[in-house]
C-alpha cells in the first residue's frame, strides 16, 4: 500500500498508550503510522515489562473477583500520592478503567487469574496472560490488521509546532513526515543518565534502569523546549532494590530483591541503616530504591540466613553463599569484622516470640537503632546469603499536561491536534508514589482517549 503524504494520525511510541491510540485512531478510519524507536525485537517500551493493571469494576468481571468501586480506587490512589493528582483526571481514568477490560480482549489480550504470591491483586489487578511481551505483541498484530504502518529504529527528534498545532516531525535520521494530528507516547526519561544525574546528582550514575533503554525523554524535552506545560517533578522517580547484577537496563520484573523483611541490609561499610521490617513488602518495596541511593556509592548488602530460604520470590540470579559470615563478607566484598558486629548487634537485640511471615508480626528487636519491628529473628543458621543491591529506577515523574481530553497544553492554551498519552502525561494523576497496575491503567485510558481525540481532528 502507498503511503499518504500526511498522515492523519502519527503516534510517537510503541508501547502500550501507542498501541490503543493506534488502534483506536484506526478503527475511526484514520490513516496512521506508528514511529517506535526501538528495534522490532525490543519494541514495546516498558510495557513489555508489565504484568497487570488495575480495573475498576461492579461485580466479578474476567479474572477480576468481587467488586473494586470507583471510591476505594481513589482512596487507594490518594494514599499512594498524599494528593498529589489532579482529582478529575484521576476520577476519569478509574471510570474508564471498566470499559478498558473488555475492549482489551476484544482487541488480542488474555487475562490470567493472579498467582499465589501476588499480594492479593486478585479482585483489582487483571494480570495479562503471557506478560506485558504478550500484549504489546497482541496489540501490533491488531494494529497490523487494521492498516496501522508501523516503522522501527525511528526516533522521533523534533515535533515541530506552528500557530499552536502541530505541522510535521522530524526523526533523528533527518526524515520527515507530516501529519494532521500527533499522540505523543514515548515514555519518561529515566534512559537518559545525564538528565537523571542531573535530577539526582552525580549518584545517578550507579542507577540501573528496570525498563527499555529507548525511553530517553527525546521527546518531553522537546515539547518543554517549545512553551508545554509540564506536571511533576523533575528529581522525582520511582525506584526499588534491585539485584545489583542486573544489567545497566531492561532487566525488568525478575531483578527485584523481596528477601528484605527476612533480611539484615547493611551498606558498603557493614552499618545497618533503615528498618527492614517496617511493613509488610507490598507496603515498603518502593521506598527501598531511595534509601540504597542514599548509601555511600549506592549500593547496599541484604544478609539472610538458612531460615529464610522460600519465604520470598526466588531471584533469578542465585544469591552468594557461605557457610560463615565472614567467607559471605568476603565473597560480597563487604568489611568482615564490622558485618561480624553488625549481626552480633542484631542477634543480640532479637527477642522470643512467634514469626508469621505473611504479617506483621510484631517480633521486634529491642535497644539497637535502627530498629527491626517485625519478623526479627537472629541472622544464625548456616549457609548465610546475600544480595547485593542497588537503585532500579521504574520511571520519572516528569510529564506533560494533559486536559481530560488528552490534549497537551501549550504555554497559550492547548496545542490543537496535540495529545498525550502513557507514561509521558502520567505525571498529572500519579503525581507521587505508585499504585501497582495502574500505569497501565493510565496509558490505556489516555491512549484510547488520544486516538479517538486525534482521528476526530484529522478528519
Ligand atoms: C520492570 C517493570 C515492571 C512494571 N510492571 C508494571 C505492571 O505490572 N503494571 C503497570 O501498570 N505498570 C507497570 N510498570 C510501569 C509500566 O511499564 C508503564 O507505566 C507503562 O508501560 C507505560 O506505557 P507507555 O506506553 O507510556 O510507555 P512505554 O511502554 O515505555 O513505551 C514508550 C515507547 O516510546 C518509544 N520511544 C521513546 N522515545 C522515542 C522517540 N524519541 N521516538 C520514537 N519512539 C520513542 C520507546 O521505544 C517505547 O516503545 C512496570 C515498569 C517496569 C520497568
């Protein structure tokens, strides 16, 4: 097929808001084209990465249980964020949630009841049989049927603007293509080291980066350069404890660490620094990728003990063992005498009680700072483990403002044929935190949005 001049729709992106605002687009008749940066083999950005998103719903429908009403959604994301939305996107986006699970079948994915071990997800999360690779692959064989044209290896460089509306774009090869309307859907810039360093200082450099490498902010930049209005904050990210032998990116879900509760976590120096049993995991996952960023090189130990063997997610790096905690230390290339101390400290502090690892189950330590509150047991049995591990940075905060229409906003009001979707406005409703599943959420509302948004507008 001959390709149009101008293209009535052009998306930015090949993840999971391209995708449904390609498709959609398409269904309303439009001409698009798809530019992803990535390879075909590594399309699919971070959403390749997924599991799950969040659906609100009245009565089982899927895989979903019982019924997630729009207020415990809210309720549940106001927690996350400490009100850091915007009220009414976020309202809109729960909404339209509902409708999303269906439309997402009938468009390729399969659902899977949740697994054991998912932290109870099962009634508000819909898990994607195959993972995030299944329905991104879904999705383009949708978009394909549909007449979606699709290029890889295109990134896109400059969006050019003119009176308030978007002209043409340009890829980093030099090509350009016109278009009548554009959906913006290239992620947060957490690929780009420089701009995280300089976010977050020189630390930065020691960050491994879950997701795709593509995810550059090319694009944010560029609509920020030109007068868009921004949401979020600039030095925030969200980062958990990953393995630290996992590559610089694209480790993606396997990496994490969940050994924490069970564990003592020193820092490079032996010293113990946070409390590893504040909470139950789900609850404190997320804040473990801060406090490791704010260790000397960024790097921190977890330290277990025979007893904690299959009481979390198996690693898919197997951890370091030895049969004395000074060989670990070593193994580790952690100072042996001040880890010998450390643990003599903590064993000493650990009191009688029962363990429940499942809950909180109050077996605290008592007189060392910091404290461990829960499932404090002595670090005693042979083989003694460990993990190193060090900041995963998930994604950036960082996006552009979007109105409920998906339309981004421009310094004088909102750029006409102009629309946003996915990680790169996400900013808007997931202002701080995160709440599990709900990227997705966010990228299948607003691609779906922007796609119809667009197609409008161009024809
Ligand atoms: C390990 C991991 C696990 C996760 N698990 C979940 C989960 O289970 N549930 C959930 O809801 N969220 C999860 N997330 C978050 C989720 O991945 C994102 O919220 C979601 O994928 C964002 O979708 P998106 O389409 O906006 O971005 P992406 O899927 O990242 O897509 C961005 C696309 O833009 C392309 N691109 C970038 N720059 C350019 C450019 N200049 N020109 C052309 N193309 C460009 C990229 O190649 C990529 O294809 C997880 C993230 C990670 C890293």
């Amino acid at each position: 097929m001959s390709e149009p001049p101008v293209w009535d729709v052009v998306v930015v992106g090949g993840g999971n808001a391209a995708l449904c605002a390609a498709i959609e687009a398409a269904e309303a008749g439009a001409t698009v084209l798809v530019l992803e940066s990535a390879p075909r083999i590594y399309r699919g950005g971070n959403s390749r990465h997924t599991r799950n998103f969040r659906c609100m719903h009245h009565g089982p429908l899927s895989v979903l249980t019982g019924t997630y009403g729009e207020d415990e959604y809210y309720d549940d994301l106001m927690r996350v964020t400490k009100g850091e939305t915007d009220p009414e996107l976020a309202r809109l986006t729960i909404r339209y949630s509902e409708a999303c699970l269906p439309w997402m079948e009938a468009h390729g994915v399969r659902f899977q009841a949740s697994l054991s071990g998912t932290l109870s997800l099962d009634r508000t999360n819909a898990f994607f049989l195959g993972g995030g690779k299944a329905l991104v692959n879904a999705y383009y064989a949708t978009a394909e049927d549909l007449g979606v044209s699709v290029r890889y290896e295109a990134e896109v460089g400059h969006v050019h603007l003119e009176d308030g509306a978007f002209q043409w774009l340009e890829l980093t090869d030099g090509t350009r293509i016109a278009g009548r309307a554009v959906v913006l859907a290239s992620g947060g810039f957490q690929a780009d080291i420089d701009w995280l360093a300089r976010a977050w200082g020189p630390a930065a450099r020691n960050f491994l980066i879950r997701g795709t490498p593509y995810n550059r902010g090319v694009v944010l930049r560029d609509l920020l350069d030109q007068g868009a209005q921004s949401v979020g904050d600039p030095t925030q990210c969200h980062a958990v404890a990953i393995d630290g032998r996992a590559p610089k990116y694209d480790a993606g879900i396997v990496t994490r660490v969940d050994c924490v509760p069970f564990s003592v976590v020193v820092n490079r120096d032996g010293q113990r620094f946070h409390d590893e049993g504040e909470d139950v995991w789900p609850k404190r996952y997320a804040i473990w990728g801060r406090l490791v960023a704010a260790q000397p090189d960024q790097v921190a130990y977890a330290i277990i003990d025979d007893k904690a063997r299959g009481l979390f997610m198996p690693t898919v790096f197997p951890p370091v063992e030895a049969e004395t905690l000074e060989g670990l230390a070593q193994a580790l290339g952690l100072p042996g005498p001040a880890l010998r101390e450390t643990v003599d400290a903590f064993n000493a502090a650990c009191r009688p009680g029962s363990f429940h690892p499942t809950e909180r189950d109050g077996l605290a330590t008592e007189g060392i700072e910091p404290p461990k509150t829960n499932w404090a047991r002595p670090i005693d049995t042979p083989p003694f483990r460990g993990y190193s591990l060090r900041p995963g940075v998930t994604f950036t905060y960082l996006g552009l403002r979007v109105c409920p229409r998906a339309q981004v906003q421009g310094a004088d009001g909102p750029l006409r044929n102009v629309y946003a979707a996915g990680e790169i406005m996400a900013g808007s409703i997931l202002g701080q935190g995160y709440l599990a599943g709900f990227g997705m959420t966010i990228g299948t509302v607003f691609g779906r949005i922007a796609g119809q948004e667009a197609a409008t507008h161009a024809r």
